[in-house]
C-alpha cells in the first residue's frame, strides 16, 4: 500500500505570548517550528556539502527560482528527478519566487501588469517572468513551498510608490494562485507587502487572506528600514494573518532579529548571514560575534564556542580556524559556515523549547545578556 503524503498544515502545539511553536507537516516530511532555512540559493548551501547541513540540524532549505532558472535551468532540474534529488536533499525546500533577485540583479528590467521582462545579470539574456511562469518554473523544481511572484518594494519609497507596487504584487498574487497545482503536502505562500506603511500593510494583508493560502510571507523588510520599524510594521501585520497558517519573515536575519520576531509570532526565516558571514570569518556564538582574522586569537587554544557540537568547535582551536583565513585555505570558510548554521539551529531549538515551556521572556533575555562580544569584519 503506498501511504499518501499528509496534508500541508502547521499545527501550533503552544503559545507564550505572541511566540508560538508548531509543527509543519509537508510533503517532504515534518519541520518543528520556529525554524530558520539555510539559503541554498544555486541548488547548494555555500561551502556545505547537503550531508553537514543536515549535520547542523536544518530540516528545510530554501532554492531560488531565479538563479535556478537561467542555470542549469528548471527544465534541466526536473529532467534529474527535481531539486530534491538534484542537491540530495530529500526533505523540504522552499523557493524564493525570484522577485527580489530581478529587482536586484537583473541588468535591465521592465515591469508591467503581466509580469517582468529582465535582462540576465550572467549574459543579459532577455527573460520573461509572469506568475504564472515562476509557478511553473518551482513546479518543474519540486518545490515543497512556492512562493507567489512579487515585486519587492525598494525603500526608500514614497507612500504612492508603495501603493503601487504592493497593488501589482496582489495582482500577481491571485495571478500565481491560479497557476499553482495543488498536490497533498505542498503549499503556496503569499507575501505580504506594503514598504513602511501600516495601511498598506493591512491592505495587502487582507488581500491576500481573502484570496487564501497555505501560509504567508512577510516581504520587503529588513532591506535598510532599520530593526524598530522592521519590529513596528510586524506588529501591524502579525495579527492580523490566519493564526492557523505559517508565518513567514523573508530575509531575515541577524541572531537578535530573530529572537525578535518569534516574540511577535513568526515561525519561518531565512538568510544568507550566517553563510556570508563564514565565508568572512565572522562567527556567531552564544558569547556573540567573533571576527576569526583578528590577531588576537592566533595562539588562542580555546575552543570557538564551548557550547556548540559543531567540527570547528569540538576538533579545532580558535588559533586553528585564526590560522585558515590568514593562510586563505578554503577549510576555514567551510568549517566556520558549519559551525553558524549549526549556531542557529541551536538558537531555533531553544527559542521553541522556551515556549513550550513557557519561559519564552526570561530565555530570549538570557541569551542576549550572553552576547558580549562584538567585533567588526
């Protein structure tokens, strides 16, 4: 008898105050919620073979439709079984649309009710995006999670600029719902958007929940805002999404954003920081933020983070991982990725295991208080 895969859903197993821990049931397996995605953006996680990351505890990963798209190209992924056999990652992934890297990186581009025409940053190339066509696009990958192609308000923007583009992205919103294939254990997102804006905020919000989907996104923060307005437009949002589907902060962020936007009631993030930051020799620990070239630690025989089970902290000194950057050894960045993936993974455990526990407040304040380092790159 061949079983069927479960219904997507999220089942919020507690709450302590707005924080709350869940369980996504996929697809691709089970994900124990609030949960932070490695951005494997080209099909990998940067310096990570798929084996350490699931070594770090990560459960779910997140691909990117654009960068996928124009290499090797979904049609290509699809004909090696999907993204999930492609990068031997057999649990669940969730896509990036492509939205905010044809804003960013995309050489020309040309927006308009239909969709984006775009230049290829790789060989300027001229592509076509509609919602319809990133649907597919994620389809053909086998994405456990679809976003709904948006555009990505930049900030600055005016509250009639603003207007305007979250208008286009409910557009496409509806658009890209219609495209959606609906299959037992998959789901399509919504992304919430609206700059700075309280009002447009929950206008697009309830755009989006009168059209409906698996789960919601929050889009176009953390982008130069700063963290109190990033913190202030999740307040007007928040509450106001199905407290019976995920939430979803894209983009974000650094340790302390994070523990923030659990207290407000967001279960999913992603973000390349702790990956950039490895390949940089910035380490995340729970004394805070350490900087592996400075030449303070060349003959430190510590370990990196006495709290962490990672390779770079149970087989390594800190003079050790000092040494691989100086040297420019490409171990250095591997090891040192490994070991903050691995660090917010550990973050993500506690802060759930804090709210089932209902101690959420007294735990997040704690593991601030430890962060008392603080070094530049």
């Amino acid at each position: 008898m061949t079983l069927q895969p479960p219904r997507f859903s999220h089942c919020v197993v507690a709450t302590d105050g707005s924080a709350r821990a869940g369980i996504l049931a996929t697809a691709h397996g089970p994900v124990e919620t609030p949960v932070f995605m490695p951005v494997g953006t080209a099909g990998t996680v940067k310096a990570m073979t798929s084996e350490a990351v699931r070594a770090t505890g990560a459960r779910l990963v997140l691909g990117n439709t654009y960068h996928l798209m124009l290499r090797p190209g979904a049609e290509q992924v699809a004909r090696f079984g999907g993204l999930h056999r492609f990068m031997d990652w057999p649990g669940p992934i969730l896509t990036d649309s492509g939205g905010f890297q044809v804003m960013s990186l995309a050489k020309l581009r040309k927006l308009d009710a239909d969709g984006v025409t775009f230049q290829s940053h790789l060989d300027g190339a001229t592509h076509r995006l509609t919602p319809a066509r990133a649907v597919q696009i994620q389809h053909s990958l086998d994405a456990t999670i679809t976003m709904v192609l948006d555009e990505c308000t930049p900030f600055p923007a005016t509250e009639a600029e603003a207007r305007a583009s979250m208008e286009l992205s409910m557009h496409w919103a509806a658009r890209s719902k219609e495209a959606f294939v609906s299959r037992p254990g998959y789901g399509l997102f919504g992304i919430v958007q609206g700059s700075v804006y309280p009002p447009l905020r929950a206008a697009s919000t309830d755009a989006l929940t009168q059209l409906g989907f698996d789960g919601y996104a929050v889009g176009g923060l953390a982008i130069g805002e700063g963290q109190a307005t990033t913190y202030a437009m999740l307040d007007a949002t928040v509450p106001h999404l199905p407290s019976d589907r995920p939430r979803y902060l894209m983009g974000v962020g650094t340790p302390d954003d994070l523990i923030g936007a659990v207290a407000r009631g967001i279960d999913m993030f992603d973000c390349v920081l702790p990956t950039r930051a490895g390949r940089t020799a910035r380490a995340y620990t729970s004394a805070g933020v350490f900087n592996l070239r400075n030449a303070r630690f060349a003959d430190d025989a510590r370990p990196l983070d006495p709290t962490c089970g990672c390779p770079a902290c149970t087989r390594h000194p800190r003079g050790y991982l000092h040494h691989l950057f100086k040297a420019d050894e490409m171990l250095g960045p591997m090891l040192l990725t490994w070991h903050n993936l691995t660090y917010y993974q550990h973050l993500m455990r506690g802060l759930r295991t804090a709210v089932i526990e209902a101690r959420f407040a007294a735990h997040a304040a704690a593991v601030r208080a430890g962060w008392t380092v603080q070094e530049d790159a």
